[in-house]
C-alpha cells in the first residue's frame, strides 16, 4: 500500500498497482514495477551477482573513510558511490570463472594533497609492518601535519585493518600493529595521507602483498 506524505499533490512512498513512489536525496520519484522473471538468471548474469556481492564486501570497511577521502561528489553520485563504480568497472574481474579483485588497482582514496616520496614498507615481528619515508613537505599542496594512514587487507578473512594517524608526514616513521591472528598471513597495503582536518587526501599507493612475521 502506497503512503500520501504530503496531501494529494505531494510524493508518495510505496507501491499502487503498478507504480512504485519513493524519496530518493530529497526528491520525489515514481517508476513502474518491475517484472517478476520467470527465467532461470544466465551465466553471465549470475557473474555479474558475483561480482557486485564481491565489491560489496570489499568497500563495506571503506565507506566511512571513503564517504570524506575519496574525491569531490559529482552530480547525483557521492564519493562512496565513485568509489564503488571504479571498484566495480577497474577493481572486479573474472578469473577461471570465478570474481576476483585485482589488488594493485585498488584505489583506497583520491584527491589532490601531495603524495609520499620514498615510501616502504618492512614487516617486523608481532604482525608488525614499519614504514618510512621522506618528507615532502615543502613541495606545493603538502603540509608537515598531514597524517600518515594505512588501510591493510587480509584476503582470506576478507577483512581491513585500518590505521589514521597519530603519525605526521614530517614524523617520517610509522608502526603498524596488526591483529594477532593475522600472524603469518599474507595482507595488502595501501596508504596515503590524509589533512589535519580530515577532510583531504592524497590518492593512495599500493605497496604490494606482504608475509606477515
């Protein structure tokens, strides 16, 4: 049953015959029905569920971050949403018949502030991974404050470890304690830095899949 908000005029939300009404970013929309369809889903359509389902999964530990760090809403899409198109069109792929991710073209994050110089990373004991790096922070759209950052994923758990700081870029050292049960594991790094108010980033960099001690 479809619900009248606003007197006869206004938007409605809900179902009636073969119209549906909704609210969609402050706008009232109405669109027809859609079919019911009595045939079986084809291989290519049930590979694109697969791959939606697997970026999905993926972004979920991301959207909060992504939400402020992932380059300007354009239009009608906001940053989250940029973020899951490029996942779905660079990211998503088919291997041997099943979705995979093709790790090195993650972009966790986007935008303008200036990037690392000299970046590494090494991993220590006690699933610990040890960055340096050279500080940039003369070069044009760099400041001394911006904080260090790292989103680490675990493949086989399918989860994110993320890291925000305190770590400056002139700081030009961070450690980054893993979860214990990641021991030995394999995990794939990205990081970037982010402005002191949070609301910047630079685009982050893929260093690769590294064994965990």
């Amino acid at each position: 049953m479809g619900q009248i908000k606003k007197g006869i005029l206004g938007g409605f939300s809900g179902t009636v015959g073969t119209v549906v009404g909704a609210n969609w970013r402050g706008m009232d929309i109405i669109r027809s029905r859609p079919r019911a369809s009595g045939s079986n889903p084809t291989p290519a359509q049930l590979m694109q569920r697969e791959k939606f389902a697997l970026a999905i999964r993926f972004q979920n530990a991301l959207r909060s971050m992504q939400s402020r760090l992932y380059g300007e809403s354009a239009g009608v899409k906001s940053r989250v949403n940029l973020a899951a198109s490029y996942l779905l069109k660079e990211v998503v792929a088919e291997q041997n018949g099943k979705a995979v991710l093709q790790m090195e073209k993650v972009i966790v994050t986007k935008g303008t502030v200036t990037g690392f110089q000299n970046l590494s990373v090494a991993p220590a004991a006690n699933q610990t991974l040890d960055f340096t790096w050279a500080d940039n922070s003369n070069q044009m759209l760099a400041k001394a404050t911006d904080i260090f950052c790292t989103a680490i994923f675990e493949e086989e758990s399918g989860e994110f470890a993320i890291h925000e700081g305190p770590e400056q870029r002139d700081g030009l050292t961070a450690s980054v304690v893993l979860p214990a049960v990641w021991a030995g594991k394999t995990v794939h790094v990205y990081a970037f830095f982010q402005t002191a108010d949070q609301n910047e980033a630079c685009n982050s960099v893929y260093l690769g899949a590294v064994n965990l001690l």
